[in-house]
C-alpha cells in the first residue's frame, strides 16, 4: 500500500508538473487525468488481474491509477493559482525551469498540493482494501482478507471491529501525516487556521 502511494506521489508529481506547464499535454491529457480520478478502483481490478494474475502486482497497480491522478490534479490546481507576479519576480532573480520550479512553483503550489497528496491517500487506502478484498496472497495478512473471512464466518462482532480498525488508520494518517504538514504549511505561509478561529 504504502509503496503503492509513493509510486503514484512520483508519478502523480510528473505528471502533474508537466500538464501544469505544458499547453499541448493540458489539451492531450488534462481531461483524461480527472476521468482516471473518477473511476471506482474496483472497477480497475478486472484489468489489474488479467495484466499480473491474482498477486501483490495487481492490488499495486490499482492502487497506483487510484492515488496518482489525485496527486497530479493537486499539483496542477496549485499551478493554475499562483500570482502571476511571482512567477515574474522568480524569473528576475534568475530562477528559471528547474529552479523555477523548486524554488517558486512547488512552494506556491504546495497548499493545494498536499490536498491533492490527502486525497491520493484516501483513494490509495480504499484501494489496498477493496484489493485485499478480491486478490487473496497466501501466508499474508491483511485487513481486507479478514475482513472477508469474518464475513464468511457470519461474525458481525468482527467484521464490525476490522471497519473500525481501517477507520482508526484513516484518521490516523490524516491527523498525523497530512493534518500535521497543512498546519506548518498554513503557519509558513501566514494563513488563518479556520478550525482554531
């Protein structure tokens, strides 16, 4: 899973930085990314499993096209709204392309970027479980698997305690991970935290 999200970040942020910059690919593939977002993982599995069998490759590869167009809207949102002038003022003190981007645009960017990097998550999560659900790997545990064999048993008691433990992750990795980095990005860049006032 965890791997599964890094991968989609690498790809997400490429693709994403490419797309914001580039007019020819925005009119190629800008749709394209937001219609790959829509798509229900589950709907990815029949495909996933005829490409890599029923195997961690399959559970990886949807949980890379569930995460990575996320990423990539993210990022291309917070491209479309950075100020003109800053952009203006990177250029003349000598920050041009990769500078550019590393200095100006991905700090301006970064806001949007991280809700993007939240949302990834969320679609990288329900994706590992939906896969976990319908590829069974031998001699690994999983959430998903025992939740399914709790269903098989008839256990509600257990089913219903898996949900709150794949709940309790969720919020977990929210409030540390992600909640933690939009506090620092709000406190760096003089923003009002709505949630406090």
């Amino acid at each position: 899973g965890f791997k599964g999200f890094a991968f989609a970040l690498v790809i997400g942020t490429i693709v994403g930085a490419l797309v914001a910059r580039n007019r020819v690919l925005r009119s190629a593939i800008g749709s394209l990314i937001t219609g790959l977002q829509t798509m229900p993982s589950v709907a990815w599995f029949p495909l996933a499993i005829l490409l890599f069998q029923l195997g961690e490759g399959a559970i990886f590869f949807v949980v890379v096209l569930g995460a990575a167009p996320s990423i990539a809207n993210g990022l291309i949102s917070g491209i479309d709204h950075i100020q003109p002038i800053l952009l203006r003022a990177g250029r003349v003190l000598g920050a041009k392309r990769w500078r550019a981007f590393r200095y100006v645009i991905l700090p301006a960017a970064l806001p949007s970027f991280v809700a993007g990097l939240k949302q990834g998550w969320a679609f990288a999560w329900r994706s590992l479980l939906a896969g976990e659900l319908i590829v069974r790997i031998p001699g690994q545990f999983s959430l998903g698997q025992q939740l399914d064999a709790n269903r098989q048993l008839a256990d509600s008691a257990g089913v219903i305690s898996v949900m709150i433990v794949i709940l309790i992750i969720g919020i977990l990795v929210d409030a540390l991970l992600f909640g933690t980095a939009e506090r620092k990005i709000r406190r760096r860049y003089g923003l009002v935290d709505t949630a406090a006032a």
